[in-house]
C-alpha cells in the first residue's frame, strides 16, 4: 500500500507493509523508495505522524543513495571514440574482414566487420562484446568479493545484471543484488568496493554508523576507492 504523509512544503511517499512486529521501522532503499514496516493494529495518522518525524533523515537518505553510487548520463558509440574497459581507455577501430570478431590491443579495441556492413553493425558487436565480458568479469570479482565478506557473517547468494541509468548497484530489502553491466569499464578496485558497499546492504540495510563500520573492516580504504570511482565517472 502506498500512502503519503507531508514534511514541511515536501511530500514523502512510501510504502506500507503490516507485520506482526512490536515497532515501527523506516528504510530507505537504494532507488530511494521508502519503506514503512507498522504493527498490524497501528493506526495510519500515528504511522504517517512518526513518518514525517523522520523526513529530514528519510530526504537526507534518499540524497545520498542518489549521489554515492550515481553514474553520469550515457552517451552513444561512436567509431573512433575512446572506450573504458576495466578503468584503462581503448580507441575503438574499425576493419573490415571475413568475419565479425572484436580483439583487444594496447591501446585500441579492433573490431572487424564483413566488407560492405553498415556502421551500427560494428556498434553492436562492441555492445555484445561488452555484454559478454560484464558478465564473465563481475561474475569473477563478485565470487572473489562474496569470499572477502563470508568471515564477517555476510553470506552472499548471488547478483543480477541490470541495466540501470543512475547507478553502479543496488540491493533490495530481499537481499537481492544487482550490479550494472557498466561496471566493467570501472577500474577492478571499483568494481570490488561496488560489490562490497552492496554486500554490506544484507546486514545494514540504511548507510548508518553500523554499515561504514562494517564496510571500514572489510574494505579499510574504500573511500579511496570510492573517489576513484567518482572520477572516474565524471
């Protein structure tokens, strides 16, 4: 169910599940929706009441997932353009041949096409070829990711690949990770605190003192990956 409730001039829409609990509890997930788990014999104007209490921390929430792992906006391939992949830069060249193949090389990222094929040909082998390597490569960093965090108690099950147009990952209140096919062009540091920064999520669901300190000992110098990351993406 989703209600709304007023905090100053602003509106805070969220949703409403009744569990058979003693007390309220408010989260913010990282898409930024909220989320309100009441008694189920609480009344709804209290429930809206301790909701607009909390409004400075649920827009300060929602500001910070909006920023911490925001990606900017994405632009079209281009032949000759430079291309990221695992944080170094690729010219992307295009050949023609006998079969369309794609082939990494210090500095460029060659891709062959039949004689006579129009251009979007070559932009969808390089799409594909990406496709491919995200899925092999998070897959590696994720099971590596999933070993560093098993100590601490975190019992990662797996992820999904998700294309999403503001962010590197993201993790349900279900447990469910997703990871952005994206990510590959991120350098492998990145990648891994992204991994981890959503592993932490299975414990602490907000970005609460708890949650950096769990990320702080698994990943102690995550803020520099994190900066990484940020300049990456600019």
């Amino acid at each position: 169910m989703i209600r709304e409730t007023r905090y100053g001039s602003r509106t805070i829409r969220f949703r409403l599940e009744r569990r058979r609990v003693k007390t309220l509890a408010i989260r913010v997930q990282p898409a930024g929706l909220v989320e309100v788990i009441a008694p189920v014999d609480a009344e709804e104007g209290e429930i809206c009441r301790r909701v607009a209490q909390r409004g400075r921390w649920v827009f300060k929430q929602q500001r910070a997932f909006a920023s911490l792992l925001a990606l900017p906006s994405p632009a079209p391939h281009r032949s000759g353009e430079s291309l990221r992949y695992l944080g170094r830069q690729y010219r992307l060249r295009v050949r023609h041949g006998e079969a369309q193949r794609v082939n990494l090389t210090r500095g460029s990222l060659e891709v062959t096409v039949t004689a006579g094929a129009p251009a979007r040909d070559a932009l969808t082998v390089v799409e594909t070829w990406f496709s491919e390597r995200a899925r092999e490569k998070l897959a590696d960093r994720f099971r590596r990711c999933a070993e560093l965090v098993h100590p601490f108690g975190i019992r990662a099950e797996g992820f999904w690949i998700r294309h999403m147009p503001r962010r590197w990952g993201s993790c349900s209140s279900r447990g469910r990770v997703l990871l952005n096919p994206a990510l590959v062009k991120a350098p492998t540091d990145c990648i891994d605190y992204v991994i981890v920064h959503e592993l932490c999520h299975l414990e602490h669901h907000d970005h609460g003192p708890e949650f950096y300190r769990l990320l702080s000992r698994i990943l102690p110098d995550w803020k520099r990956r994190k900066g990484r990351l940020e300049r990456f993406a600019v």
